[in-house]
C-alpha cells in the first residue's frame, strides 16, 4: 500500500505527457472542483453539525450558507 501511495504522484505527472486538456475546458475544472469541495463540505461536516447539536439556529445558518453559496 505504501508503495502505492509513493508511486500515484509519479503517474499522476506522468499522465500529463499522454493526456491534453483543450483550452477551451479549462476554466470549467475550477467550478467542477469548487462544486466537489462544497459536496464534500455538505455531505460530511453538515451532518456532524446537526447530531452534534440540531437547533434552529444550526438549521437557519444552514440555509444561509446555501443561500449565499
């Protein structure tokens, strides 16, 4: 497994010489990664917030959050 892990950058840099990304695509990867990270942010840190201690406030800064997202 280490060696798995030590080894993935490499490839990863690596793949950068076989693969090209159209210019035109890409300004969509910083919305498609920005729109991964507040999934991510929803689906893990949001439950945690309301088992924690699930009141109105923790619901309407919720709604707040999105709305402003």
């Amino acid at each position: 497994m280490l060696l798995l892990v030590a080894v993935a950058p490499i490839l990863g840099a690596a793949s950068t010489l076989l693969i090209k990304i159209p210019e035109g695509q890409m300004p969509l990867y910083p919305g498609f990664l920005a729109g991964f990270l507040l999934y991510i942010g929803a689906s893990h840190v949001l439950p945690e917030a309301h088992q924690e201690k699930s009141s109105i406030f923790t619901l309407v800064l919720t709604v707040l959050g999105a709305a402003f997202a």
